[in-house]
C-alpha cells in the first residue's frame, strides 16, 4: 500500500507526542512492507527537502506564514495538488492548514482519506477561536475524510457534536510498554533525594506549567518534594521567573532517555486546558508513574485509579491532588494501560482500517 501521510509536524524535527505518533507509525508501517511518504512543513532551512529515514521518505517544504502557530506553506498545497501516486492519503489533526488541503485534495480527487484527531483544540489560541473554526472550516474538513480516527469514545461523541458525519472509527493512542516499563535504570540527571515530580510537554499556555510550578511550590513548603520540567517553548523565561528552589529546567530530552527519565520520577503533572490523548500520560503510567492530570472528558476514564483528576486551572486541587498520589491512595497505573493501550495494536488497527478503505475505494 502507498501511503501519503500528510503531517504538519514530524519528530525528530518536532518534539511532542503528536509527531512521535506520526514518525512512529509511518516507521512501523514501512517495516510491515508499506511504502510511507511524509509531507511535512521544514522547520528549519538546513533540514534536506528530501530524507530517506527508518524506511520511509520524508518531504518538506518551507512555510511561507504563521497563523495562530500554524505554518502555511504553498509547495505543501503544490506537492498535494499533483499526488496522484498514492493508494491513501492519512492527514494528522484537522487543526493544520496541512490537512484541509488534504480534505481540499480529497473533495477533487479519487484518492480515499483519513484524517487522525489528536485533539479537538489548539493550545496556541483561545478556544472560542476554534469553536468558530469546529462549525465551519473544521467540520468541513473532517467530513470529506472517508474515516476519522478519534482515540476515544469521548473523543469520538465531542467530533460528533460538532456536526461531522464521516465515518469514525475509535483507534487508542498506543505506547510502547516493552520500553516504558518500571524495570530499567533511572535518569541520573534527576537526582533529588526526596519526591520527584514531572511535568513533560511543551512550554506553552495551553498546556499550563504555571499550574505546576505553582502546586508544587506550595507542596515543597510541607513536603521534601521537586518538579522537574522536561520540554521547551515560548514559557520558559516566565516559568523561571516564578520558579523558586522546588522547580529544576531540563529542556529537551532525547526520546531515546524518556523511559529513564520517568522511572526516576513518583508522579507526573499535567494540568492541560486542552488535549487529545496524551502520550505523556500513557507513558508514565506505563512506566508505573501515577499521574494527576486535568479532568478532561477523554483523559478521565483513561487515568482511571491510576492517578487523580482535577478541573483546569484549580492549583489547590493539583496540591491535593499531589498529595493523594504521593501518599499511595491510587491504583496500578501500569495495569491500567498495558493491554488496552499497546502501540503494535495501534498501528495494526490503523493499517487495517487503511488498507479496507483503500479496497473498498478502488473495487468501485
């Protein structure tokens, strides 16, 4: 099967969850046989247009402007206007001007359509911005796809309230629990002697560090306790602005020392407004780590007693929240995601869905 895989941001370029998935199972699908292309956005000029890599092709093109965090780029909207050599087009997060001009691609042309939903909303601009957006120009978009790909059945019911008729079918976000997994050495670069907590993702207002920086400055007054903070972004210098003695910076951290980095930690800290399915989540809890996380509608039955919820931007309910977890009053977070969250049962069920809905177009 060929398949075009249209992404506006793929790792190692990016950081993040969202282009880890993408890079993951574009690899992982090349492995099984399938010819993988990526078209992507270049997020640095010194990066080649094209790039062979872990068994797929990758293809960028410069941006040409930045709207709202989302780079528009014409040799993306050229390269799809003349991709007729492909038995599929698989288009990551109906946020990114990337994947209307996939839906834009798939209203004129034969070749069939998915469209993965990481996410309903952006954490670069306001919400009511994309409400806006969701009842126009989203919803079209996702309803030229021929599948839709929601992690959840939350997800898919959310997808649906703003009018989206297209098929959806509900693929969990997977992670690797033969990598992240307690057993293992931990990261030496985390070396407090009292409770550890992590917060991972990128820096910016939509994922809500301040929230972090906050709960555990006011735990660290009662508790030995630390916050480590893994990732970069736009934040970073305000966040050091408030942080006292509690709070240490790592930065970016290759991939490859993730499952270290969270061995070392007791819980991890993610007071989003918004998200998709967090694989941070699901790798912590993969690696034994409970986690205490916003109550967002599709993250809550996932957490499960693996962790806490609490509502978004409630600091005093993140210290509680801290609290519970580091005294023990949760469940097997391991337990909760290893057999419903594997990531070889990802990529097996998108591939399959992939190829029935490219038979199922070219036998018409």
């Amino acid at each position: 099967m060929r398949i075009l895989r249209v992404a506006q941001k793929v790792y190692p370029d990016v950081k993040g969850g969202g282009p880890y998935h993408v890079h993951a199972m574009s690899r992982d699908q090349a492995a099984m046989g399938h010819d993988v292309t990526v078209l992507t956005v270049r997020q640095d000029p010194d990066l080649p247009h094209i790039e062979e890599r872990d068994g797929y092709t990758v293809v960028r093109y410069d941006p040409a402007v930045n709207l709202l965090g989302n780079d528009i780029s014409p040799g993306v909207a050229q390269y799809l206007a003349e991709a007729e050599a492909f038995d599929v087009i698989h288009a990551h997060s109906h946020l990114y001007f990337s994947t209307n001009l996939a839906a834009l691609k798939r209203f004129l042309g034969d070749i069939p359509l998915a469209i993965t939903n990481h996410g309903l909303y952006s954490q670069n601009a306001p919400k009511w911005i994309f409400d806006l957006y969701l009842r126009s120009l989203g919803r079209w978009t996702f309803n030229q796809a021929d599948v839709v790909f929601c992690y959840t059945d939350e997800d898919c019911d959310r997808v649906r309230e703003f009018g989206v008729s297209s098929r959806i079918e509900v693929v969990n976000n997977g992670v690797d629990t033969e990598r992240f997994t307690p057993d293992g050495p931990a990261c030496e670069r985390i070396d407090h002697d009292g409770l550890v907590v992590l917060f991972v993702g990128r820096l910016v207002e939509g994922k809500r560090p301040q929230d972090a920086v906050q709960a555990v400055s006011r735990l660290a007054g009662e508790r030995d306790v630390k916050l480590y903070i893994v990732g970069d972004g736009p934040m970073r210098a305000e966040l050091e602005a408030m942080a006292d003695g509690s709070v240490e910076f790592l930065g970016q951290v290759p991939y490859e020392e993730m499952p270290a980095v969270y061995r070392a930690g007791d819980v991890l800290v993610l007071p989003s407004r918004a998200e998709g399915l967090p694989r941070t989540v699901l790798e912590a809890m993969a690696s034994g780590i409970p986690v205490v996380v916003s109550d967002l509608e599709q993250v809550v039955p996932v957490v499960g007693d693996g962790g806490v919820t609490v509502p978004v931007r409630d600091v005093p309910g993140f210290v509680e929240g801290l609290e519970a977890v580091l005294d023990g009053n949760v469940g097997d977070p391991r337990g909760q995601v290893a057999e419903q969250f594997g990531w070889t049962e990802t990529v097996k069920r998108t591939t399959r869905l992939l190829e029935e809905l490219w038979k199922s177009i070219s036998t018409k």
